[in-house]
C-alpha cells in the first residue's frame, strides 16, 4: 500500500502506473533536448502530462518547476534527487517554486515550530548549493505563504470526505488538520499559476511516487474549480461550463468558427490557441483558468541496510550533513549485491541492480562510462565490494565535504525568501 504517510514492502512500478495511470517516462525521452541522466537511466520512470513541460520548452512558453520538502529531519540524498531535479528545470527555463513544508511537519510528524525552521534553512541551503539559482525563484515556508493557505481554503469549498477518503484512506477518526494537508499541497502545486505569479502555465511537479495521490487530487481540483472544462473534439474544442450555462454565452464573442449547442460549445480551430483564448476569457471572468499541473515520478531511495529509507532510522540513510567520515563509514556498512563469498563472486559476478552501493552510484555519483564499467566488472566478478564500496566511499566523503562547505557559505540574500 503507497499513501503520502506509509510506503511498505517492494515496490511495483509496472503495476503502480498501470493502476494510476501514470505513463511510462520512456515514451517522451526522445522528445526531451538533453534529458537529465536520472530520465536516462530509468530512476525518473513515470510522468503525467509531461508533454505539456516538454512543448513549453520548446516553444520558450513560461512554464514553472514545484516541490516540496517537509523538514522533519535531516535532508537526505532520497532529498537531493528532487533538489537535483528542480535544479535542473530551472536551468531549462522553468521558474522554480520551492517549499518548506513547514505546516505537514508541524502537524504529520509533530514537529515545534522552532525545529521545523531548523531543519527548513538546511533544506533552503542545500538546494542553493546544489545550483538553484535566485532569478526565477521563490523559496517559501507554507505557513507564510498566504496565497497557499487562502487557495487550500477555496479548494476545500470542492472537496468532500468520501473523496478523500477514497484517496487517502482517511476514517472518521481522521483530525480535520489531517484531511487539510492535502489541500494545502494542492495549494502549494496550483499557486504558481495565480495572477500574482504570472498567470496560468504548465507547471511540473517533481516528486516520488508516494506523492502522486496529492498530484492526482490536485488535477481533479485544478479541473473543478475552473469555470471552464475542455475536450478536445475532430477539428477543435468541446468547451463546458462547471458554473452555469450563462458562461457560455460569453465564449460567442471569442474570434473562432463555433457551434453552440444546449450545454456545451464547440469551438473550431488550433486547439492550443482555442484553449488559451478560453482561459484568458476565463481570467476577465474572474476564474482561475488552472493547468492541471503535470509530474515526474522518481523510484525510491533504498535504504543503506536495506528496506526503505527513512529519516527516524539514522543507520539507513547518509545525510547531506553527516561528518564527511561517518558518511563514509555508511557506505561501507551499505548492503551490496555481492556473493556469499569471494570464490563465488569471483566465479558468479555481484547483481548491481540489487545493490545499494550501485543505486548510490547511478543516482548520484557517476557519469554514464563509470557506471558501465562498475556494472561490467561487478557482473564479471573482476570487481569485489569491498574495493567497490571503498571507492565509493572515497567519492561520497569528498563530496559531503565540498557540499557542506558550500552550503555553509552560499550566499542566500539575492533569493527570494518567504519565511
Ligand atoms: N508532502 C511532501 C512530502 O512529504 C512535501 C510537499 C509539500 C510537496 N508540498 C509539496 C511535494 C508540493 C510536492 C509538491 O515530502
Ligand atoms: Fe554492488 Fe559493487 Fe558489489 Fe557489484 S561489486 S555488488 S556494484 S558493491
């Protein structure tokens, strides 16, 4: 069972798509300039509507990146995966939304406001100096972000609890703050599309797969609460209204062919141009106009000695703010593929795609080649772990040393801060 609060037991992949609807993220690769090697290599593997990010980019259209991070611990690298992947949009032309999801740990995890804003300036460093950069930026804490809070409260008046039960599980047990959470990350996803920020545009959401019941309602949300809803019919556009048939008499003075017909409006043309023109007609309305915004999916991080990675178990992940030695310490602990013993190692070669040393290496420490070679040599038997965790281990102190210092001193004035 995945809900955003438990993730048990192996995960499926294959079935998690077929049963969500998630699309495999091997369709749209090859229509990606330059993907990130996390898409190449098959740890992003599912997306929704990603096509969307993929024609803005192309077109030079505004698009925007969002995430969030609850700062209830320590950051980790299962945090520097999405760090990397908002990182990497921004450098693509997408403005980028960052979240310290400060109201989920106060109120899911238990966390005092004091520890939250604690732990949430080591997430804002982190992903400074892992290359966020201030032009087209917001970084903000959702306690402090009104147009959040006020949005969740406005989505709230469309939802009900037996939705939310059938996403979440939820009982009438379930405390009121508990179901608004998902509102709140609903508000977190769909704000970037607000007048204030630009107006409506495809917005990504980078995330794992736990999170896709909050992306999944949020979709349905971002369709409710418009005033208009879209299908896409031969040669054009269906257009309905969700807020009475009077709306629809407004579309007749848009400068496309069109038909009306009792309760829907059929409009001809380049569909793309039609759906703007009706969104912008929307805004004069006084409507929202949202995309639904689109998601990348990353497989989880394992944990060092197997299992999930969680932040209330220390001994199974490596912080990004670990001693650089105790870092290293882990990744010698870490379980691997290899073989009872060296004769048969040698004789049978190690299974990387069992190994957390090698997961460790794919995403985040080597170029295509390295990696290659590491899985041809582990296969053969050349390769022995413990020579193959040493280097690692090597590779991971360097790198907890150059980030911690960078994260110390990176320079957070020129970002735009909601705290
Ligand atoms: N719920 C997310 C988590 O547990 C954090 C989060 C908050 C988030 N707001 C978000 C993720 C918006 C993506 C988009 O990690
Ligand atoms: Fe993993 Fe390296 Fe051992 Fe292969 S040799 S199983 S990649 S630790």
């Amino acid at each position: 069972m995945i809900t955003p609060w438990e993730v048990e037991g192996v995960v499926d992949y294959e079935r998690l798509m077929k049963e969500f609807g998630i699309r495999p993220f091997s369709e749209i690769l090859d229509k990606i300039p330059n993907p990130h090697p996390l898409m190449r290599r098959g740890v992003i593997f599912g997306h929704r509507d990603y096509e969307r990010i993929v024609d803005a980019i192309k077109k030079g259209d505004e698009w925007a990146v969002m995430s969030g991070f609850m700062p209830s611990g320590l950051p980790h690298f299962g945090h520097k995966m999405t760090m990397d992947e908002i990182v990497w949009h921004q450098s693509m032309g997408g403005k980028a939304f960052v979240c310290i999801a400060d109201v989920e740990a106060r109120f899911v995890r238990g966390l005092s406001v004091e520890k939250t804003r604690e732990f949430g300036k080591l997430y804002i460093r982190s992903i400074v100096a892992l290359g966020l950069k201030p032009d087209n930026c917001m970084i903000y804490y959702q306690s402090s972000n009104r147009y959040v809070k006020d949005l969740a409260i406005e989505l709230s008046s469309e939802t009900n609890f037996s939705e939310l039960r059938a996403v979440y599980g939820f009982n009438p047990e379930t405390s009121l703050i508990k179901m608004f959470i998902p509102m709140i990350q609903a508000g977190d996803i769909l704000h970037p599309q607000l007048k204030d920020f630009g107006g409506f545009k495809p917005v990504v959401v980078p995330v794992g797969a736990d999170q896709d019941p909050h992306l999944r309602l949020t979709r349905d949300l971002a369709n409710r609460i418009c005033i208009f809803s879209f299908e896409r019919i031969e040669g054009g556009v269906r257009v309905r209204s969700r807020k009475g048939e009077s709306y629809l008499e407004k579309l007749k003075d848009l400068d496309f062919d069109l038909k009306a017909y009792e309760g829907h409006i059929d409009i001809f043309g380049d569909p793309e141009k039609i759906e703007k023109a009706v969104r912008n007609l929307e805004i004069e309305l006084g409507g929202y106009a949202f995309i639904p915004p689109s998601s990348t999916y990353h497989k989880f991080t394992t944990g060092l000695r197997g299992g999930k990675m969680s932040s209330s178990k220390p001994e199974s992940y490596i912080s990004l703010f670990d001693k650089p030695e105790e870092g290293a310490k882990k990744v010698m602990r870490a379980l691997t593929g290899g073989r009872a013993t060296v004769e048969e190692q040698r004789r049978l070669g190690g299974i990387p795609d069992r190994c957390v040393v090698f997961e460790l290496y794919t995403y985040h420490f080597a170029d295509d080649k390295t990696l290659e070679e590491i899985r041809a040599n582990c296969e053969s038997g050349n390769l022995l772990c413990g020579q193959c965790k040493k280097q690692l281990a090597e590779i991971v102190k360097e790198f907890l040393k150059e980030f911690q210092d960078k994260a110390k001193s990176v320079d957070l004035s020129e970002f735009y801060i909601l705290k």
